[in-house]
C-alpha cells in the first residue's frame, strides 16, 4: 500500500510552501513575551512548521479528512498550520494558561482573516474548528543516580470550541534524556494502562504531532512519555521531534519493544534563539530528527472503528476537565 496520495500531492503543488510559511507568518503570537524555562518554551520557526505540515500532507496524515492533535501546543504555530491545510479539526493541548491564551488570540485571528474555520461555498471544505485543551503529562522521572541532559518543557492555553488546555516548551539541552528512563517509561503503550494526565480517548485522532521537551536534569525521559502519550492519541500516524543522538535507542524502542513502524522522515537543525539569562550565543543549532511513527491503513482503520466504539459507549468528560472554552 503507497503511503502517498494524489489528492495530498495536488494540496502541495498549490499550497507551496513559500505561501504557507507566508500565512504562518501573519500569526500575532508567534514567540513567547516571558518565556518558562522549566517548560523549555520555545517557538517553532514557520519554515519548520511548513516543512512539517506539507510532508504530512504527502504521506495523506493532514490535511482533509484527518483529525490532528498537537500535544504540548505552546501558542499554537505548529497544530495551526494543520488548520491552515483544512484538515477536518484541530486540537491543541498544553499545560501551560499563559501560552493557552496566546494561542487563543492567534485562533481568533486566523479566524477573522478566514485562514482557517471558514470557507467560501465554491471552497472544497475547510477546517471546521480548533479546540484548546488544557492537560499536564504526567510521568515517572528516573531515579537519581541515573544522569540527565539539556531538555525543553511546556507551553500553554488556548481557545476554540474548547475544552481546556495541554502542556509543552522547550530550554536548554544537554545529554539525551532518553538513553535513561525507567522500567515504567519503557513499558510498551498497549500494557500500559496508567493515568497519563491526558483526559483524552485513546486513538482519538489521525494524527498526533508533538515537539517534546527533551530532557533536562529534572526531567530525564520526559519525551519519551510524549512519545507514548501520542501513540495512544493517534490512529494513523505521529510526527515527533527528537535529539538526532538519541536516533539508536528511540528507533530501536519503537521498532523492537514497542513493535510500531518507523521511519525518520526529516533530518533538521532547530534554531534556538537567546532568550534566558543564562544563553551565552545569539542562537544555537541543535540537531534534530523528525521521526514518524505509523499504522499501516488496516491497522488505521481498526484504530478508527474501536476508537467510535468506545466513544459511543463512554461518559461524557466533566466540563471542568473539558469544557466547552
């Protein structure tokens, strides 16, 4: 089964990339005004976001008839692009209300410039909305004597048909948090049945997209509970940011222990700009791999049919989890 799409391939000729980086220009809220360090909040740079965004398009994860979460959203640049390509619906989840406010203003904007959420009626569809949920990750850190590296965190808050918020961010790097995450960190997502702090179904959406803080000596292994919290979200596909020197262990994870298929679809540099006391350079590269992880289009098909079965079946989530924003 190709992965690709005609009708995906048609969206990229037309929406080129240029034109797109040119609409995510126009986004209000962008970068962070005070940004948290223990969040590593970070902003995603447009050309990034495009590339990402138009290489989803083509292996037919975004885009018209896909659903998209972007877990850890921050102010929105990266789940809104989605929204931007008229993929069916948005939801954007942080933990942090400050970033969830910006990314608020930036829905509202994009909203009354009819970039996304409204279409004319020769339109061939559009995105019918963005929800902002707010929701904390948990997870087990390592145990002390384990060693950590430089990382990013969390962002936050949001607005549109709305049930909260979800956390993200990034900030300094070091060594790779994922060469050293417990036992629990590694259990395969199907046998793990814990709480994850994401009051969200399982396999609730196409595809989950995730830029993860990578791991600082308070939260060594965090992106690997990013990782896994967005394989239980999605159905299709994920699309996650990882240290290029962490490649070896996560692919080997996945792929071996987790039985999922893999694929690195993007080697990148990720600009980090100066932006806390303790940045000594004007900006630094970091090495990075865009790795999607993938169900083949049955297993796609299965995720989506016992994802509306137990949707069907399941309590309506209080409003002071998810409630309407």
């Amino acid at each position: 089964q190709p992965l690709y799409n005609t009708r995906a391939i048609v969206i990229v000729a037309t929406m080129k990339q240029k034109h797109l980086e040119s609409c995510l220009s126009s986004i209000p809220n962008r970068v962070f005004p005070d940004p948290k360090i223990q969040l590593e909040q970070y902003p995603t740079s447009v050309n990034l976001a495009a590339s990402i965004v138009l290489t989803a398009l083509v292996k037919g994860d975004a885009g018209k008839g896909r659903t998209i979460l972007d877990l850890g959203c921050g102010t929105g640049n990266l789940g809104l692009a989605f929204a931007m390509v008229k993929s069916d619906f948005v939801y954007l989840v942080d933990c942090d209300s400050d970033a969830l406010d910006l990314a608020r203003e930036n829905v509202e904007m994009l909203e009354e410039e009819e970039l996304i959420g409204s279409c004319s009626e020769d339109e061939d569809g559009c995105c019918m909305g963005v929800e902002l949920i707010m929701a904390k990750l948990k997870y087990d850190p390592p145990k002390k004597n384990q060693s950590g590296g430089g990382g990013r965190g969390g962002k936050g808050k949001g607005r549109g048909r709305g049930r909260g918020g979800g956390g993200r961010g990034k900030g300094g790097r070091g060594s790779a948090s994922s060469t050293h995450p417990n036992e629990l960190l590694l259990l395969d997502p199907k046998l793990d049945n814990r709480d994850d702090g994401i009051p969200l179904p399982s396999k609730m959406v196409d595809t989950v997209i995730t830029n993860p803080p990578f791991g600082t000596k308070n939260n060594e292994g965090i992106d690997v509970q990013f990782l896994k919290t967005a394989i239980r979200l999605a159905r299709r596909s994920v699309y996650s940011f990882h240290k290029t020197s962490t490649r070896p262990f996560l692919v080997k994870l996945l792929r071996d222990k987790w039985g999922l298929n893999v694929e690195v679809v993007a080697e990148m540099k990720f600009d980090i700009p100066n932006m806390y006391k303790f940045h000594k350079q004007k900006c630094v590269d970091v090495e990075v791999d865009l790795i999607r992880v993938f169900w083949e289009e049955e297993d796609a098909i299965e995720n989506k049919d016992a994802s509306e079965e137990e949707e069907s079946e399941g309590e309506e989530m209080p409003l002071g989890v998810c409630g309407v924003a």
